[in-house]
C-alpha cells in the first residue's frame, strides 16, 4: 500500500483563523485561540496518522514587523517553515484585502513551485451576498496567474470546508515513509502546554499590554498516578505589572489559575495540583538568556 506523508505549514498574518483550522484539521485543540494578535508565539507541530498517510501541520506566529528581539524570533519561526514544507496553506481574512498581505511572503509562495492553498477564512462573518461575490472575484483576479497556487473561501469553524481542504492535502503531499512514530500526535513535551494553557487564560482575562509582557515557565511538573503536581511561574517585564497580575487580594491568579486547572485536567485526563507564581524579569522580551531559557532561540 502506498504511503503518504509530509509538512503542512500553515502562514498568514496574526488573528486570521491559523491555530482554528490546524486544531480543527488535528481534531485536538494543541494551539491556544483567543480574539487578540500574536497569541501563537512558537512553531506547534500537529501530527494527524492514518493507515496510509502522517501528515504533519505546522501552526507558526502571525507575520509582523517585529518590535523587540522575542518578535524577532517568532518571525524566524515562520521563516523556518517557509523552507522545509510540503504543502502551503496561507490564510487569510475574508475582509482583509489581497494587497494588504504581506508581499514578500507571498513572493516567496508564487516562486517556491510547492502546492500552496490560499484559504480566505471567515465567510460566515459576510451577511451580504453582492459584498461578498465581490470579494471572492477580488481575490480570484489577484492570484489568477500563480501557477501553483490554488484559492478557497472557507470558514475554518465550519467541518465541511475543513473536511475538504483535508482531502486537498492529502491528494498534494508526497509518497513518503512517515516522519513521526504513529501515535505521536504533536513534537512539544505535556509542559508545554500547560504554558499555553496558562498563558491563554492570561490572554483571556488581562487587558492592554499585560498579555504581551507575560511568558509562562513551569517550574515542576510531578506526575503521579492520580495527579499532576505543577509549579509555574509567571514573568512579566515591570514591577507594576506583577500587582495587575496578581490582583487585589491575588483574585486575579487565582481566577487564571482556577481557569487553566480546568482545561489542563481536561487535556491530561486526570487531576491537576497548579500553583502560579510572579515573577519580574524586565525587558525579558529583549534579554537572549531569557529567550534562549524560553525556547525562543536554540
């Protein structure tokens, strides 16, 4: 029987649906989601396995300018994936126009003779039928004399359209032995995330800058046979911001910590003993030993 396997990696600019559809293609929910840009900051292997076929997606950071040195490596996270991939995905927004995309990197699609799907995310978000003709006849126009680029408009919440993009990859990757042993699902150890986890509530439920001055690290992680005992701490770049996180009474980290419990024995299985602390460690976002300690750099 023939074997098919390969890289799907998944580009596009922040908040456009990316970590939705590789969760949604992966069938578990391995990349935090949230309403705010840049809450996927590492490269996240998802590893979907059937009889015939391992296909591995690669959620990656939105494309940005980069302000500070952790942006800097994210973005070379996403340059990373641009050269090992089978298969391209690039989503993009339904309302977010063909030219606001970020040029270079669709240069680098056009020119790279690899299968790429454009998938323009979030149709449902159109109620009018005109606008939303008018928008697909825009992105069509645009991509029209890209030979190996092949356009979608899906709703990546929606199972059928995800079903479909599915069956397109399987048909583009190659024959190939797999890369991965057959149940493994995802390339980051159970600590990671838990990080994310956590960070995601600190997503959720801080306000302004407090979300992007926030990394999470785990400190212990104890298994045993009914429990998992963690110890994470949680830095933040200024003195000020550590009151904000903790909050008025610590009402603040308790809520995070009683939100990120929860999912966190969801994704285990079983239960869960989680203590926050906070710690300050300025400018951590431009120090190389903090970010090499993060896994921002190798």
């Amino acid at each position: 029987m023939t074997h098919k396997a390969g890289f799907v990696n998944i580009l596009g600019k922040p908040n456009v649906g990316k970590s939705t559809l590789m969760n949604e293609l992966v069938g578990e929910k391995l990349s935090i989601i949230t309403s705010k840009a840049q809450t996927t900051r590492h490269r996240i292997l998802g590893i979907v396995n059937g009889d015939d076929f391992q296909i591995i997606f690669s959620d990656t950071p939105g494309i940005i300018k980069p302000n500070y040195k952790m942006q800097e490596s994210m973005m070379s996270f996403v340059k990373t994936s641009m050269e090992d991939a089978d298969v391209f995905l690039y989503m993009a927004e339904i309302k977010d126009k063909p030219e606001n995309q970020p040029e270079e990197f669709l240069k680098i699609l056009e020119n790279a003779n690899i299968p790429t799907l454009i998938l323009v995310n979030k149709i449902d978000t159109i109620n009018d039928a005109e606008e939303l003709a008018a928008l697909k006849s825009k992105w069509s126009l645009e991509l029209s004399n890209s030979s190996n680029i092949e356009l979608r408009f899906i709703s990546a919440l929606d199972s059928n359209d995800t079903a479909e993009v599915f069956q397109w990859i399987i048909n583009k990757v190659p024959e190939s032995p797999g890369y991965y042993p057959k149940d493994a699902l995802t390339d980051k150890p159970e600590r990671f995330f838990v990080e994310e986890i956590i960070r995601e509530k600190i997503l959720l439920n801080y306000k302004q800058e407090i979300p992007y001055s926030c990394e999470v690290v785990i400190d212990s992680f104890k298994e045993e046979e009914n429990i998992i005992r963690i110890r994470a701490e949680i830095f933040v770049n200024r003195k000020s911001q550590k009151s904000i996180v903790i909050g008025k009474g610590g009402n603040m980290l308790k809520k995070v910590g009683t939100e990120a419990r929860k999912d966190a024995e969801q994704f285990f299985g079983k239960q869960i003993y989680l203590e926050l602390f906070v710690r300050v460690k300025e400018n951590w976002r431009d120090d190389d030993s903090m970010l090499k300690r993060l896994g921002y750099k190798g």
